[in-house]
C-alpha cells in the first residue's frame, strides 16, 4: 500500500520546477501504471492516467510542478545571479539551502543584507540575491553549472505528531492523493483520467492543455490550500484549519467552483461520513482555474489539503487530512 511519507520523500528527491518536471512525471508514471488502463504523456508533460469505463468522464488533475530557481548570469567571483520560477516573496529567500538537478548544493544570500533588512521587506529586490556555491572564480562555478539550470529548495521530509514537514507539499502531497485515490477505488460508473499536471505554478498551463486534450465532463483539481491558524495576518480570515480535514473548494482567486461540483465532492464526504472544511482562497489559484474555460466549460471543482507555510522550506500538512480527501474522492467517484 502506498504510504505517504514514502511518498513524499520520493517525489521531493525527483522535484524541478515548472517547465522541468519530467522527471517526477516519470516516477508518478510509474507508480500510478498498475491502477491505469492506459498511461501517456503529451508535449508539454503532462502524465494523463486513464482508467476506462463507460459513464461521464471526469478529469482528476494534480500539478506535479514545483516552484524553484533558474541560473542567469555567473560572476566574476564564482557567484550566480537567478530567476525564480512560481510564486517567491525575494526577502524571504536570503540563507534558503538550494539543490541542482545535478546534485550541486548552495545558499541563496543577499547583498548588504543589513541595509535591504531596514526596508520594507517587500522591497527587498531579486536582484540583491545570489547563489553561492562555494565556488572562487567564474571558472571554477563553469565547471559545476550553467546559464539555464534549475534549482529547488533542499530538505528533506519528515514526519512528527501525525504531522509532515517538507519542502514541497505544494504540491507533490496532491499527487500522493491521486496515487491513492487510484490504488483505493473499486469500481466506478465514470471514465476516469488521472493527470498529473505540468506547468501550474507558472499559471495553471499544463492543465488546460490537458483538459483540451480529454474534453471531459467534469473536472476536480487537487492542491493544497493555506490555513487560517497561522500567525499571518493575510491568513486571518481564511476558515480553514491544519488537520480539520481536507476541503471542498467553492473558490479561490483562479475560479469559482461550479455550485453541482461543490455539491457532488460535499455528499461524497458526506457517504463516506469524512469530516471537511469548506474552503475559499482569496489568493492563490490551482488548475480547475484553467480547465473550467476550455471547450464550453468544463464544471469543475477542487479538494485541497490544508497546508501552512505555503511556498516555504517547510510546508506542513496532517496525514490525516490526506486520508481523509482520498476518502472524499473515492466516495464521490464510487457512485
Ligand atoms: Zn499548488
């Protein structure tokens, strides 16, 4: 049986971000191959699961995608000047450990942190930040890297009180929630495709290519969403609590849940007498943001799992919550 901490550290050790995700794509491929009657993948990396049957279709997604870093210019010194990719606040980088696809470590820091720490921290500028790999001359840094490479935070994931804290529950936590939706589901009266999807992070464009791609009736798109129980002020009003079970998303800034698919994901917790929290985001947004306008519309809906620290070295997530959207999802698609 899959376990989630497993899991987890398998796809954090495979993670690139957008753009470069093939090879986590792989390893979901592979994992999800026994419960699929056909696995393919389309030019822009999408991993589309299908497991057939004759009723509407319905279009699980997933993205697979994780944010990171991009080299763009090595120095004199040795050091790396970068883009980020996805979602990044730059103050919030300086002294993050990074990882190469390579295997290459290093820090990200900030010039003249003393001075960039006075302003406004929202101020701090992209551009004030380096990557310093330990190297001492544009030559010796040539040698281990280059223009174009990609990096993601470093870190490995661990478990404690029924908690996991690791980089990357945004959003690989999601993928394990398919791989045991797949593995846990009987039978179903629907014709189901499972994609793990490339490219969100960067505005949900692997998803929609996809969902053009199968035209199906209805979509649901799983994601981790943020708490309200953190000490941000911007989470103040957000009525979702870490480990008070995964939620039924009526919206967030990317769409606004179709009301059948609210209510279809709402009673197949309620079969499976799984507790949820119902969940509006107001920033942030997942792939049904992009899926629902495709073709005439696509109904489509979200479950999300209730993450802090989003976007950060160490999200946290509750094994529950986990259990209990895969329970959601295989009572909605049950019947
Ligand atoms: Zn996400």
């Amino acid at each position: 049986m899959f376990d989630t901490l497993t899991l987890q550290k398998q796809l954090v050790e495979a993670a690139l971000p957008s753009g470069f995700e093939r090879g986590v794509g792989k390893v979901l491929a592979e994992l999800a191959a026994p419960f699929a009657d056909e696995v393919s993948s389309d030019a822009l990396g999408n991993v589309i699961c299908h497991k057939k049957g004759t009723g509407d279709k319905i279009m699980l997604a997933a993205h697979m995608d994780v944010i990171g870093f991009m080299v763009t210019f090595i120095d004199e010194k040795g050091y790396l000047r970068f883009e980020t990719i996805g979602g990044h606040t730059p103050a919030f980088l300086h002294r993050t450990p990074i990882r190469f696809e390579n295997g290459l470590h290093g820090v990200i820091m900030c010039e003249n942190w003393a001075d960039e720490s006075k302003k406004n921290l929202n101020d701090v500028r992209l551009n004030s930040l380096y990557i310093d790999i330990g190297a001492g001359s544009r030559e010796e840094a040539e040698k281990l890297v280059s223009i174009g490479d990609v990096a993601v935070f470093s870190g490995e994931p661990c478990e404690q009180n029924g908690m996991v804290l690791t980089p990357y529950a945004d959003n690989l936590v999601s993928c394990i929630v398919l791989l045991k939706t797949m593995e846990a589901l009987k039978s179903s009266p629907y014709d189901l495709y499972f994609v793990f999807t490339a490219q969100e992070e960067v505005g949900l464009r692997g998803a929609g290519t996809a969902a053009y791609g199968i035209h199906p009736d209805m979509a649901i798109a799983v994601d981790i969403c943020g708490t309200g129980d953190t000490l941000s002020q911007s989470d103040a009003y957000l009525d979702v609590k870490l480990g008070k079970g995964a939620t039924v998303k009526i919206r967030d800034a990317s769409l606004i849940c179709n009301p059948q698919m609210v209510e279809f994901l709402r009673k197949g917790a309620e079969r499976a007498s799984v507790p949820y929290q119902d969940e509006i985001l107001l920033s942030g947004g997942t792939d049904a943001g992009s899926i629902q306008r495709v073709h005439g519309g696509i109904l489509s809906g979200g479950v999300s799992i209730p993450t802090r620290n989003t976007h950060s070295p160490r999200e946290i997530y509750s094994l529950n919550d986990v259990e209990g959207a895969v329970k959601i999802l295989v009572s909605s698609l049950s019947e």
